[in-house]
C-alpha cells in the first residue's frame, strides 16, 4: 500500500498515513487532487480508480471517506476488505464508531491503523489480536478513549 | 485565555484523565477547542489565521523549559493536527523526537506516532532516533519494545540499519507473538531498502514461516512474496510448507478470529495464493504440487459476479483466453457507453486486449474517440502507447497504419513515450518482409506528410514535426516527381515558427541537409543562411553552415551523408573509451577526476548532515544501476524481439474492412450470446484455412451453420440494440475463429500477415497510468455538519438504499460479497488440530534449517519420481573420486567434489575447477553396478551461466558408462550476469539394462567467487580503469583486527578466500582489483576507518560491486 487517506464530504483531511516516502508539498498536492477527484464522483460509481500512476481504493462510511492507494500488483477487492477490517476494528474499540471519534481522538485511530498495518502490509488481521494490543497499550494511559453520546440507531449489525 | 491560566490547567492531568463525566470532555481540552474553533470559521482565511495562531502557541510553550513531557504529549498531537490540515509545523519535528527519547512509556507513544507522521525515511532528523530506538529494544517493557519496532517498520534511516540489526534479529526469538511478528516487519522493511543486509538472515525467515503463531507466520509471507517474486527458483523447496499452510487456512484450522465475514483468513490465502503463482510459474512438477489445495481453495470461494468489477476479471481472463469474451459482450458494449469513465476505460482496456486482426479498426477508433476527448495526460499517453502497439501489430494496410500513426502523434503531442516516434522510425527504415511493401509505406508516409506540411505545420507537436522531418529527408526521393528543393521549401518555414524548440529546428536542418543537391537547393539553404545566420542558437548557426555548404559541394555531401540502402547497424561505444586519452590527459594538466553527479550530491550532503559515519554511506541500488541503463540508446531499450504466433487468422491483405453483414444474423432475439460464441467456432472448423472468409460470407456461405434473425419491430429501443449488436459484432469478430486455432490468443501476431509487428511493447503501455480526473466538488471550508459526523460509520450506507444493482455499483459490501466466502457452515467441521500444532511437523524447512546455513546448501538436491532417493549431505562419499580428475586439472583450486543425485546403480557429484581463464564443472557419474548404463547423457541449463560441454563433440552426446567404472564430463561455464549465488539445473538420462529409461534431475549450486580471477594492473592501470568505472557501492566491513597488521591481514583473507589480487597497500590504504570471468574488472578501495575497513567498490557492471560485497563479508565473517 502506499498510502491511506480518511477524508470527510468537506473534503478535510481526518487521518493521513504515508507509506512510500514523499516530501511534504508532493504529499499535500497528492492528497488534495485525490481527495477532489473522489469527491467529484457520483455515489453510485465504482470503488476503484486509476488515477494517475496509483491504483486507489475507496468506499465511504457515513460521512468519512476512506481512501487507500495501492501497488500495482495489488488486488482491489481485498483492499475494500482491508478497509472494512479497519472500520470494524476502530467500530469495536470505540464502540460505534463515528466521525467526531475520529476527530478528536485521531491519535488512537492512527494506533490502531499500525497495529493492523505496519510499513504499507497487513500487520495482523486477527480482530482480536489487534485489540489485545492495543489495549495493552493503554492500560499505560490513564485514559481509555475519550467517548461522545451515541447517535441512537443500532449499530453493526446494519453494515451493508 | 491567558498563557498562565492554559498552563496551569494542563497541568492538572487529573483535570482531564479522571473526568469520567459523559458529556464531551475531549472538546474542552485544547485539541477539542481547536477543531470547534475551525469548525466555526466561515473562510479559509479565517482558518489560516488561526491555525497560524496556535502554531506560534505552540512553539511557544515546547520550546520553554518548563513544559513538562505530559504537555508535550499534547502539543504533539495538536501539531500533527496542525500538520494534517496542510500547514507546516517543522519547528516540532525535534520535539517529537525528544518526546519518544525522554517520555514516559504513555508520553512516548505519542512521540514516536508523532515521529512516524512527520518524518520519512530520508530525513536526516531520524538519526536522533537511533539511540531511542536502541534503548527502547532492550527494554524489559514489552510495550516499549514494541513501539520501538513499530516505529522501526515504518521510518528508519537506511544507512543506520547495521547498529539496530542483531537486536531485532533476537527479537525473532521472543517468547511473545507480538514481538516477534513485529520484528518479521520491520526485517521485511529491511529487505525493501536495503537487500543486502539481511541477506545473512533468509534461515530465520525460515523460522517465522514455520512459527506457531498464525499471525507470525502471515508476516513472514510479505517479506518471501518479495524474495520469491525475485528468484523463484530458489523457494522450490518450500512450495511443500506453502501448500500446507493453505491447505489448513483453507481447511479452517486457524482460530476463529482469523474468519473475516467467515471467510478463513482471506488476506492470508491472497499472498499464498500469490506465492503459489510465482513458484508454479512454468514449472509443471511444482505447479502439480498445488492443484489439490487450489481446487479447494476455489470450490469454497464462491465466485461473486459484481459486473463492473468483472470487467477487471476478464480483463485478465482474456490474457489466457479470448473467447471467453464473447459471453459478455452486450456487458462489454453497455459498459462502453457508461457515464463513469474509470469504467469505460476499462471497458477500453479489455478491447485492447482482445484486438486481432480483424476488429482492430473498430477497437483503435473506439480509442482514439476516447482519446480525443480525454483531458488526463496519464490517459493520453498509455491511450497513445496502446493505439501505436496495435497499429504496429494488426495494421491492415499501409495506409490505415500511416493514417492512425498520424492521429496518433496529433493527439498525444509531445508527452507522448520517447520510445514511440523511435520505433517507428525504425519500423520505417528497416522494413520488413518485402522491399516492396516497404517502399509503399514510406510513399505513403512521405504523402502524407507533404500534405499536412502545406496544410498547417503550425499546429503539428514537436515531436511529430521531427519524425516528418526525418521521414521526408530520408525518403522524399522515393515519391518520384518530387524535387528536394520543393521539400526543402516546405521544411523551410518551420524554422521560423515560434513554438519550434531548437531540438525540432535540428532535426529540420538535418533533413534539409541530407535533400540538399542541386542548384535550386542551394539557393534555398542560401535564403536560409541569411535569414537565420543572426540566430543567438549556435546550434542552429552551426547546421545551417553545414548545409549551406554541403549544398555547393555535391561530392562531399554524398561522403558525409550517403544514401542508406542497406541499414548497417551502427556500434555505439557506451563506455565512451574513445575518450579515455582527452580524459588521462586532461587529469595529468591537473583537471579534478569525474564524479557522478549522484556522489558530488552525497559530498555535498556529507559536508552539510551530520555525519555519522564518515565513510560508511552505501549507495542506493537503483542509483547505480538506472546509470548505467541510461548510457544505453533508447533504440536499444525499445527494441524487442516480435512474437511468433500461430493464429489461424490468415486475413488476405485488405481483406480487413468492417463487413457488417453476416456476422450481424448471429444475433437473435433470444440467447444471442451462447449462439455467437459458438458459432465462429464451427465456421473454423468447417473451414480451417481461412476462418475470416465464413465469418465475412457468413450469410450466403450455404455450409455455415446460420443462425436466423427475426425480423425485429422497427421501434427506436430496438433500434439502438441493434445498433449496439452491430458494434459487438465488430468488435468481437474473429474472437471465435482464433478460439479454434488455440486458447492462447493475447500478444500473439500471425506469422502470415502483414509485418508491422516486429515489435511487442513490453509492459509500458498496458500498465501506464490512467484515470480522468474528476470535477472538483464544493470544498469550503462549511461548518462541520454535526448530523454527519455523528452519523455512524457501519450503519449508514451512502447509498440509498433501494438502489438496484447497476454496472456502477461496484462498490461490493463485504457482507454479500467477499472474495472468497468460503461459508465455514458449509465446511466439513474438521477434526485436526490447529494450525499452531500441525505446522512444525508439516514444514520441511525447519529441519532443513540447519543445513542452510551452512555453505553448502545448493547441494540439497530436490527430486521428484519415486525412483531416486534425495542424496543426503551428511552421507560419507561412497567413492573416492578425486583419482579420476583429469589430469590436465590436477592441482588446480577446485570445490570439494559432492554428490549431485544418485539411484539404484549410478551415483552423480560433481567439484567445480577453476582454471585461469575459465570455471569447469567437472562431473563424476559412477556406476556402481554390474551392467552398463546406455544412451548416458547430461543436460544442464542456468539462468545464470552459459554452460557448455569442452570435451567431446556431438559424437559423444550418446554414450555408456560401463559397471564399475566412472566417467568424467566437463563443462565449462561462463556467467551471464554477476549473482551471489548461481544454481545449474540438469537432468542426467539413460537407458537400464532392461531397456527402462532412466531420468534423474540434480541441482548444483555455485556462488560468485568460483567465477572471479584476481586481476593484474599496475597502480597506475588501476587509476585510470577506478575512473572508467562507475556503479559504486560503498561499506564498512569488519577488520580481522586481532591481527598485527589488521589491514594486510584482511585483504591478505579476501585474497585467499576470493581470489582477489592485492595491488598495492599504502601506509591505510589498500587496492584490490578482481575480474569476473570473461567480463569486466571490479576495483576495490579500502581504507582503514575507525576499528572497520572501508571499502569503495567500482565496476562497469552494476550488480557485481554488490555481490562481490557480500561474499566479502562472508569470508571475513568466518574464521
């Protein structure tokens, strides 16, 4: 993978992980024209993109776009799956994720994004596994994640 | 807020830890503030000022001393906030740093989360980190070591690998999973930057593949997907270990969390899948080893149609069958017509695939009308690379190929592939089959290029008007009636366009030159002198006094440019030694030696970093290999064999127009799709010779199975589907017919037609980039809608949800469409043990282990058949059979002799000598027997090494070796290319008594040294060839430092162990100089530098510095 993008429909960057080295301005145009390209596509339009030289992948979760470029070789079908995994695991640590989880404590997300990728591949897929360290890690912290009110409809069990 | 008061609080964790209120403490700290605070702005310029606003802030407080780490933690988060929202935050970099290094294990997880965002591998700031990260894995807090390693995977400087290696290689022992797995990925980022390194380590891997924990062992696939890909060869004998893997992830005989969406491990099947592939690749015994668990793995994979996605898939499909193709041909045509244009180029991109000879006019219009409208330069140029590949392959006529080509240069302009106009220059000059035929395209080509010059040359790119140039120079003369001077007046007011670069205005001149004869010429080239003479272009001035001169003197202009009938291939001397004179003579007036612009860079770096290592920066691979392509000509680069194919198709020349009808009455009102695929087909059977014929008279040809189509109602839907059936019966034609002939279709030229197909392209153009670029959507600055936000992320679909499935909707929701949603219901519940408990037992490489390690692992011969026993390597030699070296050889450095493979009665090994101009294999085969073996014969082949037989001519390729008796081959190998390691394949046959024949295969594997020969020069020799050389490596070794003299001592051991000649040593510098074998020298610069030897390596060839490196450290490492 070369990197991973979360972007809200305002096209606000919300968590950004670099795997191939870039400098800073590259990384900045980069992420600015693919965030608009993908926000000027209908929803109904395919998940994947070849978009310049890159391969990108995205699917949109309520009002959060996630957003990966992969290697050429790479299969699209399992990076949506990677990304799903991802949402799931960020689901199960917040409990119900939603986007202000994300925004006020984007430091945890990107916690766990290394500990499910690390260095562009698939770290550990197992949920658990995932989580114990994670939890593991916090049990340093004083405080756990920070919670918000919950929006009031159920939740996972209405993944699409 | 005041400073005192914002301090204060922050300084009260408690304030903030133990607030277990529900209500939203997180926005009451300041990070929450921040992002409230641009939420509420209006402006992008509002939100700069305050984000510029708290940047100073936080400057502010990281730099004061008193700020505690705790608070630094949360500055760090809000600058990398800051920094995400595109504003820059440099000044906190250090401070990141500082945070990992001082922090508590709490603090310093932000710090090195911080590090890993903010900084990339090359910056130099990450050399602070070393020390942190060293410290951190000696730890005795597992959460330490383990963000240590996090860290260490994502960001670490190249160059300070060695100081961090042994102690993440340790950690591969760890008692915990976690830290194991870890320590997998960032060895796996090793392998990615810098191979060599972790070179010694491959038996670990080893380990980790055979590791209990599931998760462990996944890891270690990423780092041999890498390997594998790279050698395939060299992992034949861990197919057995990935099979089983799968075999049991398949199975479901992982833990249960493992199951996505009750699919067992589907990322871990995909990279053994991937594994698989690689190592099956033309390699029919290793890919038998799989078909079972592929069986398996796809009979639980339920295949999922999502159709825009299966666009994909049978883009790939077609590769290997394009009949398959015509099943979804109405798909193929709605999907050309969709509104998304990802999928329409696509769609595009399967129609490339499936182009012949006889659909190619259709198909490449279809590109160029995307390609006319397309706004994306990546698409433009891939676009323009595939149209010229086709019209270079399946052009039907000369004047469709020069027509398309011309579009082609229109439209792509100057971005276009240099290799483009290259090769079809050469296509032009060169020719193919008949002479005829070549003197038409170039008529063409010159008509049409006269035309377009007296039309609007003003509007023809660069690129275009240098091939017209260059066309009209060479071949004006073969359009009789056309006199040069009218050429030249043509080619004349070029020079005078504004936008024409001084490339093109040479390119002009040099046409104009080459046509320069004759009296009105002259005045022509006169006209020019002065109307150009004042260019400031000295270029310019220079060619056009080259013409003007040239055109007065007939007899010297067929001297210098005579007329090419025959193309001679022109040497070009890439190594420039025709400077080499100039060069020394130059360096003797004191000029300063040459360096590559990639070493003055590095100086000029050394000077300014901070610099660790003074001489221990070793040079990225690519670097020295990418200068070395770039000396080669881009007509060597963009040269490629042509295919050979054995299509059917046998088109007559011209016989290539769209011939709608026929072909049309295949589609019926029901079930077009099944009739259409078969039909071509029985048309090809019936009529083998000439498919195309039954396809184009498909209506009237009585014996051809005619499917009759009703007479549709006139009504306008009906019309457009028809419309839409015309065009995939153009499109799709020949597909059937080809199908006849064999499945395997994609890239194949017909060895009958017409020759526009010498070339292939090479992946350039299929895996170019592409992509529109959409229409930019609102992107304000609006307040964050909280509705939105708060809206979950699983349970809202942006969709709406009543949607019906359509080509577009291709998004596939995991629950309903998962790769490979092998339901674990469905599986037989398997009574095994887990994965953690079968894997050792099942993995050979464990218990090859050991061996590996040792020098002489190629020895292990893997053999298939149940006849032959795999030789152990602990087995004592059954003979002595070094009384049997030939004598000639006796005495010579030689390898021991080991056995290759044996069987019931002959037993094979084999020692490699070295003689001082070649490496001989030397081949014992034994027959221990009482009878003799017949028709004994030796075959051996190597990617790595020319191999052939010295004794013996073709006479002997038959012979037998008698009972109790040896027989001695030699062969002789010479290697292709530098590699650390070499293997040779070979397979020993002949016939037993009784008539059975006998076939055995054995590997033998070489390394680098048995192919180097030190190299005698002369200091002086070795000056000047250290600056002919290039591709240089540089590397601290270890020193045999207990020696009195460590530096003789150790190059005293390279020339022992290596075969390396010691030149010179001087006070602590020493030079060494080695050859490979019938290639070119490798120089070595060594130098003593702080307890370590610093070696430069240089050589014309770029791998070899690199290999020979590592042996180097080989045989210093041993003792």
């Amino acid at each position: 993978m070369r990197f991973m993008l979360l972007f809200s429909r305002q096209g606000k960057l919300r968590l950004q992980k670099w795997y191939v080295p870039l400098g800073d301005q590259e990384k900045r145009r980069l992420g600015r024209e693919l965030v608009q390209t993908i926000l000027g596509r209908k929803a109904k339009m395919c998940s994947f993109l070849e978009w310049r030289d890159l391969k990108v992948v995205y699917k949109r979760y309520a009002s959060l776009y996630f957003c990966c470029a992969i290697e050429e070789q790479d299969n699209e079908l399992i990076t949506l799956e990677v990304i799903h995994r991802y949402v799931e695991l960020l689901d199960k640590y917040f409990g119900s994720v939603c986007e202000l989880d994300i925004i006020f404590n984007f430091e945890k997300a990107y916690f766990i994004l290394d500990e499910f990728l690390l260095g562009g591949e698939a770290q550990e897929t197992s949920k658990k596994s995932v989580l114990k360290a994670i939890e593991q890690a916090d049990q340093l912290q004083e405080v756990r994640a920070v919670y918000l009110p919950r929006p009031l409809i159920p939740l996972i069990s209405q993944a699409f | 807020m005041s400073d005192v008061v914002e301090r204060t609080l922050t300084a009260l964790p408690s304030l903030l830890s133990s607030d277990p209120s529900p209500g939203r403490p997180s926005s009451t700290s300041k990070l929450g503030t921040l992002i409230r605070g641009i939420t509420e702005l209006t402006s992008k310029h509002d939100e700069e000022k305050l984000i510029q606003r708290e940047l100073v802030s936080i400057k502010e407080q990281v730099s004061s001393p008193n700020t505690t780490m705790r608070q630094m933690k949360e500055l760090m988060v809000r600058a990398v906030y800051c920094e995400m929202l595109g504003y820059e935050a440099s000044f906190s970099y250090i401070h990141a740093i500082k945070l990992a290094q001082q922090g508590t294990a709490l603090d310093k997880r932000v710090g090195y989360l911080a590090v890993s965002l903010f900084l990339n591998e090359s910056h130099e700031l990450l050399l602070l980190l070393v020390n942190t990260v060293l410290k951190d894995l000696q730890s005795t807090n597992l959460i330490e070591v383990c963000m240590a390693l996090t860290v260490v995977g994502q960001v670490f400087p190249k160059d300070m690998i060695p100081a961090i290696l042994p102690m993440v290689e340790e950690k591969l022992n760890h008692p915990k999973e976690i830290i194991r797995r870890k320590a997998v990925l960032a060895l796996y980022k090793f392998y990615l930057i810098a191979p060599n390194q972790v070179q010694h380590i491959h038996s670990k891997f080893r380990k980790a593949l055979c590791d209990k924990d599931p998760g462990v062992m996944s890891a270690s696939l990423h780092i041999y997907l890498e390997m594998v890909t790279e050698k395939p060869e060299s992992y034949k004998d861990l197919v057995v270990s990935f099979v089983t893997i799968l075999k049991q992830v398949v199975g479901g005989k992982l833990p249960i969390d493992f199951n996505y969406h009750s699919v067992p491990a589907p990322w871990l099947q995909i990279q053994l899948l991937r594994i698989l592939s690689l190592l099956g690749k033309n390699d029919r015994s290793t890919s038998e080893m799989m078909y079972e668990v592929l069986d398996e793995s796809l009979r639980r994979a339920e295949m999922n149609h999502n159709i825009t996605y299966g666009l994909k898939a049978l883009t790939y499909v077609v590769q290997q069958d394009a009949n398959l193709a015509l099943q979804h041909q109405m798909t193929i045509i709605e999907c050309l017509d969709h509104a998304d244009l990802i999928i329409k180029r696509e769609t595009l991109e399967l129609l490339f695939r499936i182009t012949n000879g006889q659909n190619v006019k259709v198909i490449v219009e279809k590109l160029l009308e995307f390609l006319r409208h397309s706004k994306d330069d990546y698409v433009t140029i891939d676009l323009g690379g595939k149209v010229t590949e086709l019209a270079e392959k399946y052009a039907p006529d000369n004047s469709w190929f020069i027509r398309t080509m011309n579009t082609v240069f229109l439209l792509v302009g100057d971005q276009m592939q240099p290799d483009i106009p290259n090769s079809f220059l050469r296509l032009l000059s060169e020719g193919f089959e008949s002479a005829e035929e070549d003197q038409q395209l170039r008529l063409l080509a010159v008509d049409s290029y006269v035309s377009l010059l007296q039309e609007q040359p003003a509007r023809l790119p660069q690129r275009f008007l240098q091939v017209i140039s260059w066309v009209l120079g060479e071949y004006s003369s073969v359009k009789e009636g056309l006199e040069p001077a009218t050429v030249l007046r043509l080619l004349a007011p070029l020079l005078d366009l504004r936008h024409c670069s001084s490339e093109t205005k040479s390119w002009v001149l040099a046409a104009m030159t080459k046509l320069s004869a004759g009296p009105a010429c002259l005045s022509v080239a006169q006209e020019l002198a002065e109307r150009h003479g004042g260019s400031l272009d000295t270029t310019l001035r220079q060619r056009l006094h080259e013409l003007q001169h040239l055109a007065s003197d007939g007899e010297l202009l067929r001297r210098v440019l005579p007329c090419s009938d025959g193309l001679e291939p022109l040497e070009v001397d890439s190594t420039l030694s025709f400077l080499d004179g100039f060069v020394s003579e130059a360096l003797a007036a004191g000029a300063a030696p040459y360096k590559p612009p990639h070493q003055r860079q590095e100086e000029l770096a050394q000077e300014k970093a901070l610099s660790v290592e003074p001489y221990g920066l070793s040079l990225p691979l690519s670097l020295s290999s990418s200068s070395i392509a770039g000396r080669l000509s881009p007509t060597v680069l963009s040269m490629s064999s042509g295919l050979s194919g054995n299509s059917t198709e046998l088109s007559p020349k011209g016989g290539s127009a769209l011939r709608l009808e026929g072909v049309t009455r295949v589609w019926g009102k029901e079930g077009y799709l099944a009739k259409a695929a078969l039909k071509p087909e029985e048309a090809a059977k019936t009529e083998v010779p000439c498919p195309l014929s039954v396809l184009q008279e498909g209506g009237s040809a009585p014996r051809t199975p005619v499917v009759s189509l009703p007479a549709p109602a006139p009504g306008p839907s009906l019309q457009a589907e028809r419309e839409k059936q015309q065009l995939a019966s153009c499109l799709f034609m020949g597909l059937g017919s080809q199908g006849a002939a064999g499945p395997c279709l994609m890239g194949k030229a017909e060895p009958t037609r017409h020759g526009f197909r010498k070339k292939v392209k090479g992946q350039g153009s299929s895996s170019g980039a592409r992509g529109p670029s959409g229409d930019s959507a609102s992107s304000s600055p609006s307040p964050l809608s909280a509705q939105s936000a708060m809206d979950n992320l699983l349970c809202s679909s942006p969709l709406d949800s009543g949607s019906t499935p359509s080509p577009a909707d291709s998004a596939p929701s995991p629950a309903d469409s998962a790769p490979s949603p092998a339901d674990s219901a469905t599986s037989p519940a398997d009574p095994a043990p887990h994965l953690p408990h079968d894997l050792p037992a099942n993995n050979r490489p464990c218990d090859a282990q050991e061996d590996l390690t040792e020098d002489t692992d190629t020895s292990e011969t893997v053999v298939e058949g149940n006849s032959v026993a795999v030789v152990d390597p602990y087995d004592p030699e059954p003979l002595c059979l070094s009384p049997h070296l030939p004598e000639e050889l006796c005495g010579l450095p030689r390898s021991e002799i080991r056995p290759l493979c044996r069987d019931a009665s002959l037993v094979l090994s084999a020692c490699c000598v070295r003689t001082d101009h070649s490496s001989l294999l030397v081949v014992f085969v034994s027959n221990a027997s009482d009878s003799a073996a017949r028709r004994f014969a030796l075959q051996m082949t190597s990617g790595d090494l020319e191999v052939s037989r010295v004794r013996g001519g073709p006479e002997e390729e038959e012979e037998h070796v008698e009972g109790h008796s040896v027989a001695v081959y030699q062969y002789s190998l010479v290697p292709t290319r530098p590699s650390v390691h070499m293997e040779l394949a070979g397979r020993a046959s002949y016939q037993r008594p009784d008539g059975e024949p006998q076939s055995t295969p054995f590997s033998y594997g070489l390394s680098l040294p048995d192919f180097i020969r030190p190299l005698s020069v002369s200091t002086e020799e070795y000056g000047r060839l250290w600056l002919a050389s290039s591709n240089d490596i540089k590397q601290n070794l270890a020193l045999l430092s207990q020696e009195p003299d460590p530096l003789r001592a150790t190059l005293h051991r390279l020339r022992d162990r290596l075969q390396l000649n010691v030149v010179d040593i001087i006070a602590s510098e020493g030079i060494v100089a080695c050859q490979l074998l019938q290639g070119p020298p490798c120089l070595m610069h060594c130098r003593l530098n702080a307890g370590c030897l610093a070696v430069w390596l240089r050589s014309s060839l770029p791998e070899l510095p690199d290999c020979l490196l590592y042996h180097c450290q080989r045989a210093l490492a041993q003792h």
